[in-house]
C-alpha cells in the first residue's frame, strides 16, 4: 500500500483504483440547481422542468423546508448535496413521523464526497447569535470545523491534484455579502478556507436578497462566491483555468 493509501484509509477515504483514474477530473461543464432559504414558486410546482430540468446536480444551502427538498429531488431525480441551515428543524409528518433530513440527498457538513470526479465539500449553520443548540456555531467552532476537514483536503491534492471544486455552506464568509447582526455576521474560517484549499466555487445562502443592487457574485482569490437565495440556476466550469470573473 503506497503512503497516499495509508493516509486515505486513516481519513476514512478510498483509494483510487485504475477505473476511478479516469474521473479524477469533473466535467468541464456542470449545470447545477442550487436553493437556499425561501420557497420559490417556480420551482416547487410544475414549472420546475422548464426551470431546472437540465441540472445535473442539486445543492441546498439550508433554511429550506424538507418538504420543498424533497419535491425538486424527487421530481428531478437528480444526486442532491445538502448543508442545514440555523432554522432547520425536525418536521412532524401528518402521519405522526419526524422527518429529521431532506429525504434522498447526503448531508454534507465537515463531509468530502466525489461525485463524477467532482470534490465537494459543506459546512453548515450560522454564527452563534442564542442559546439553540442546532446549526449554530462560533467563530472559533467553525474554526474547528475546518481544521477537522483539512487532512482529507490534503489527501485529496495528493490524489487528484486539487483540494476542492465546491464548498456548500449556509452562511457566507466573514465580510463577503454577509452581515452586521450577530446571525448574519460571516465566517472568518472560510477566507482561510478559500485562501488554502481553493475551492472554484463557495455556494451559499442565509443573506436573504431584496432588490438587483445587491451584489450577490464576488471572486475572493481562486474562488467565486455565489449567494444562490433563493435558488439559482449555475453553469459551473471546471476547465483548466478558473473562468474569468
Ligand atoms: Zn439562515
């Protein structure tokens, strides 16, 4: 077993085989339906075929009703990647069940998954503004959060050439289209976050977005950052040298 296998199976990683050597990369071109923190007509109806039928790939940044998440998915019947948002909460089902996650998706937070060669990773909640035990974290927790995710990042450079494709919050990065009120204010961990690993793409939602003046698209050196409330459609590339911004 060669030293970058060792290092896999201790992060809890598979190794590559041959076959997987071929979808080291993702493909150039990835459309994406990515939702966060508002029910959107448009979407949770019969309209959303001519909306999002041709993504590839769904991505939920929190704040979203499982209900809502689980129409797209099962409607489209596409691979869903998913972080919670701070008001995220059990749901209790007229049939007396407690639905706990959105249905059919992986939860991504402090997670690494590959997905058609593509590296995506999440990290969920809000800053810390009460005492509510779910989906909130301090500057200093999200900290943690991050470091725990650096060794397979490194592990991924050794295996594929690049740390990440995609990070998957909730909450923006400290300063970049977040806020100034205790729920809103931004994660510093993420700045370091992108400045080390290089993510091509930060999608996030949590800042709700009110008129067209708002910016909601920033790059933050090799990364573009994107606010998706309440959901956008993406063209996401993944060509060799990151899209001109
Ligand atoms: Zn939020």
């Amino acid at each position: 077993m060669t030293a970058v296998a060792v290092m896999a199976s201790i992060a809890g990683c598979i190794s590559i085989s041959p076959k997987m050597r071929h979808q080291q990369h993702p493909p150039r071109n990835l459309q994406v339906l990515a939702v966060s923190d508002r029910v959107e007509p448009r979407i949770y109806g019969p309209g959303i075929r001519s909306v999002a039928g041709d993504a590839e790939l769904i991505v939920g940044c929190g704040d979203l009703p499982y209900y809502y998440l689980d129409y797209i998915v099962s409607t489209l019947n596409r691979p869903f990647y998913y972080v919670h948002g701070n008001h995220d909460r059990p749901e209790y089902r007229s049939n007396r069940s407690v639905v706990r996650e959105p249905q059919g998706g992986v939860n991504l937070h402090r997670r690494l998954c590959r997905h058609r060669g593509l590296l995506i990773a999440g990290l969920e909640g809000s800053h810390r503004y009460n005492a509510n035990e779910h989906y909130q974290y301090t500057q200093m927790e999200m900290w943690s959060h991050v470091l725990a995710m650096a060794p397979t990042l490194f592990i991924n450079r050794l295996l594929y050439g690049r740390y990440l494709d995609i990070l998957v919050t909730h909450s923006p990065p400290f300063g970049i289209h977040d806020g100034t009120d205790r729920p809103h204010i931004g994660f510093r961990a993420f700045l370091a976050l992108m400045r080390w690993f290089k993510p091509r793409y930060l999608l996030h939602g949590h800042q709700h977005v009110y008129n067209n003046l708002t910016t909601t698209q920033t790059r933050y050196h090799q990364t573009r950052i994107i606010n998706v409330y309440p959901y956008k459609i993406l063209q996401l590339d993944f060509g060799p040298t990151p899209p001109r911004f």
